[in-house]
C-alpha cells in the first residue's frame, strides 16, 4: 500500500524526468548533438539531487565525486564557448 506521502515522494521527481524528457525534443531542435548530449548527461545531477533531497538518499564519496566531475565538465563545455562555433546559440527562429 503507498501512503500519501509515499506518492508525493515518487510523484515530484517522476513529473520532474517527465518534463525533462519532453523539454529534450524542443531542445534538440536548438542545439548542436553534442551541446545536447551535454545537457542529458547533466540529467544524473539533477535525479541525483532530487534523490537527496525529496527521497532522503544518502550518496557515498563515489557518487559525490561524480557529480562533481559531471558539473565540472558540464561547466568546462558551456565556458569552452563550445569549441568556437557557437554550438550553444539558441535559434528563436521555428
């Protein structure tokens, strides 16, 4: 039997990976595969956040430091200017 707070636990991180999967397409569009490919690596430090702080899980040194490297790379890639091409220049255009 699932309590209600049972519900709300699984509810708000599930809603949150709904809403990042259905954001991903409307990205894809606007961006460069590996600027993408980025962004959903990024997805495993948002889960795991949540993890922590809705679901009360507690991460070992290993997991820290992932998170760590995957912020730091995903920060190396955004402040890199992606390469010189302007992979990350959003299109408002359709």
């Amino acid at each position: 039997r699932f309590s209600q707070r049972d519900f709300w636990q699984y509810s708000i991180p599930g809603f949150v990976f709904f809403a990042q999967n259905n954001l991903s397409f409307l990205a894809l569009q606007h961006m460069a595969p590996a600027a993408f490919q980025l962004l959903l690596n990024t997805r495993i430090i948002s889960v795991a956040i949540l993890a922590v702080m809705v679901l009360g899980k507690k991460l070992n040194t290993v997991e820290w430091m992932s998170m760590w490297l995957l912020t730091n790379g995903a920060a190396a890639y955004q402040l890199s200017d992606c390469s010189g091409d302007n992979d990350m220049k959003v299109s408002f255009e359709g």
